[in-house]
C-alpha cells in the first residue's frame, strides 16, 4: 500500500461511528427543503436548515429559476472575469448593493468562496488580519492564504480585540473580520465596540453576514443595519445558502474595493459564475423579502417562543439571540445519541462536534424556519427534553 494511502486508512472514526449506530453526517433527504422532511422514507420535522425565512420552495422563485435556465441555460462555460458575466450577474450585483446600503458589490460562485477570495487577498505581508475565535471556516482559511499577520481575539471579547489591535504596527493595515452573527451558537457580535475600537486605532472592518440577511436589520439587511452602522463597516459578505434560497455568495464595498477584487480575487477569477438559475432564484427571493416582512417577524415570535421554552426546560443556550439556538450537551458521546434518538422520534437536528468548537463546547444547533407552525416547534421541544433527560443532559 502507497503511504499516502496507508496514512489515510488509519482514520476509521466515522466507522467506528457507524458501528454504533450514531453516525450523523451525509443523512439523505429524499425530498424537498422544508419544515417536513423525507430520511429513510420516514417524515421528521426539520430543525436542522439554514432557510431562515422558508423560502426554497416558493413558487415565485422556482418560477424565476426556470425562466433564467430557458433564456441563459443551465451554466455559463466560465468564469466572470472572461466569458462567464451575464446581464442577470449585473442587475442581481446592483440590487445586492442596493439591498445592504454599498456602492457596489461582486457575487461569488459560493459564500466559503467570498470569504477565501476577500480576505486572502486585501492585505499583504506587512498588514495583520484580527479574526474572532469564533469565525467560520471561510474566514480563517482566507487569512490563511493572505500571508498576512494573523491575530486571534477571544470571542466577543472587546478587551482582547483591543489588546491585539495594540500590537498592531500603527503604520500598516488592519482588517477586522468578524461573522454577524455567529453561525454555530447564534449570538451577534458586538459591532458598536467593534466600530469604535477600529475608529481607534484607524482599523478597517468586514462582517461576514452569512446568517445575518433575512434575519437582522431593516428588510433583513444585515448586522450593520441592525446597529445602525452601515457606513462604518468597510466590507459586508453575504452567502444566498440561507435566507436566500440558493447559493452563491457576494462582497459589498466601495467602489474602488470591488474594482481592486474583480481583478485580484483569485477565488473569483479561476471559478466558474453561478448559475443563470441561482442568480434569478436570488433576484426573486430579493423582492419577496422586501415584500413580506410579516415573513421575518415570524421568525422572531418562533425565535423567542423556543429561547424561552429551551431554558425552561433547563438547556443552556449560551448567548444565544436568534434563529440559532445551541443546546449545549458537552459531551461528544450523548450528543451523537442525542442526534440519532431524536431523528429516530421524527426531529431532525444538527450535533455540533469539535473542531467545530471546542471539545468542551459540544452542541445541538436547533435552527428555526419561518415556515415552522406552532405544533411543530412545541413538538420538537417536547421530544428533545424528554430525550435529554433520559440521558441525563438535563433533569
């Protein structure tokens, strides 16, 4: 056997997972993404989806999407930066721009490829990259790429952000980058301290809105419009995955940051663009968000029913503020059980294991949709404290 090989036949956990009967990844949805789902042809109520506003089965957008494949077809043979832009490319770019309150703004082909594109390729050697601890993937793996300095502060923790900024040659270029709101255990950060340490210490700022559109500020613009700090904030990402209904992903700026990563963004110039099909799909979902706002007030009287029911129940849901709800376990063990008991029952939720986060901090992310009815959500609170009390999580 070739070494590489050898080496790699040594990872057995998700065997051994498996042998348990607790594996939880890759579990097959055989229909579509809603709050009912089919696994193993068996119906289970599904809490585990990013599609915060419920909106991938919306007539309108399917609608959308199959008109886009009729006039463009199904791919663009390229990427942006050569043969693959399309008119629908530019309308769906201004009206993203429009919709978080930038000049401009420049779409990906998927969110993990914003953040690679972005961050590895604003700042240089001599510049430093300040990433919360708590960033997702995306982020660490473009300041990565950047070559820059990388600081580290705890997260959401103002003094530690400060303490690094202060070792920061004042000379040279500082990107704060920073999720809105954290995606595995729901909380916002702390944009207005973010803001006036970055005016401090003459810092520029990114925030990776993945699970802020659709969620928080006006029409679900993001956290910056959530705090009122739209101007203050250099960059806004944003992923359409979630809220949006599709995928691809996008960066809002100025003018002349754009123009810099139409030409650099190597994630952006070596990939194909998104589909005709995403690119309508999100144009749709656009104007049904700003339409319906009564769409993202639900999401809030669901979001505050399920906090408050959650810690009555005795869950430590950490800081959580919004739609994502942790249900914090601690234990790698009874969170695998967890996960498969509950999907046995007909609830459908996703663990949270390491390095995901920390070892200590094993959940369950309890994520709500729009679309969810009432009984749905008082059913999965029911059978999930039942469960974790049977295994000792909670009393």
């Amino acid at each position: 056997m070739k070494l590489l090989r050898q080496r790699l036949s040594r990872y057995d956990a998700p065997q051994r997972a498996m042998e348990l009967g607790v594996y939880p990844y890759f579990r097959v949805i055989e229909s579509d993404q809603d709050t009912e789902v089919i696994v193993n042809g068996k119906k289970v109520l599904m809490f585990g989806s990013n599609s915060y506003l419920g909106l991938t089965n919306h007539q309108e957008i399917k609608e959308a999407s199959k008109q886009a494949i009729e006039r463009y077809g199904t791919g663009c043979a390229g990427s942006r930066f050569l043969n693959g832009t399309l008119d629908i490319h530019i309308e769906l770019e201004e009206k993203l721009a429009e919709f978080v309150g930038k000049e401009a703004s420049l779409v990906y082909s998927t969110g993990f490829q914003v953040n690679l594109g972005v961050v590895s390729t604003l700042t240089g050697r001599a510049d430093t990259v300040l990433l919360d601890d708590a960033d997702h993937a995306s982020i660490i793996e473009g300041s990565r790429l950047s070559f820059s300095k990388i600081q580290k502060f705890r997260h959401n923790n103002m003094e530690s952000l400060e303490n690094k900024l202060k070792l920061c040659d004042p000379e040279q270029v500082k990107l704060i980058v920073v999720d809105g709101i954290f995606s595995m255990e729901g909380d916002i950060i702390n944009l207005p301290e973010v803001v006036r340490l970055a005016q401090q210490y003459h810092a520029s700022i990114m925030v990776d809105d993945a699970h802020s559109l659709g969620v928080i500020g006006e029409n679900g613009s993001g956290t910056a419009s959530h705090f009122g700090l739209t101007h203050e904030v250099d960059l806004i990402m944003g992923t359409f995955s979630k809220s949006l209904a599709s995928i691809g992903g996008f960066i809002a700026s100025d003018k002349e940051t754009i123009n810099f990563l139409k030409h650099h963004s190597r994630p952006l110039i070596f990939s194909a663009s998104i589909t005709p099909a995403s690119a309508a799909s999100v144009l749709a979902a656009l104007k049904i968000v700003k339409r319906e706002p009564e769409r993202i007030a639900r999401l809030w009287e669901l979001t505050h029913k399920a906090l408050k029911g959650f810690r009555d129940l005795g869950f430590d849901t950490g800081h959580s503020e919004t739609p994502i709800i942790p249900l914090f376990v601690r234990d790698d063990q009874k969170t695998l059980m967890l996960t498969q008991m509950l999907l046995d029952l007909g609830v459908f939720v996703n663990p949270i294991l390491s390095p995901a986060v920390r070892k200590e901090d094993t959940l369950i992310r309890f994520s709500l949709m729009a679309t969810h009815t009432d009984e749905q959500l008082d059913y999965a609170m029911e059978t999930i404290g039942q469960v974790s009390r049977q295994l000792g999580i909670i009393e």
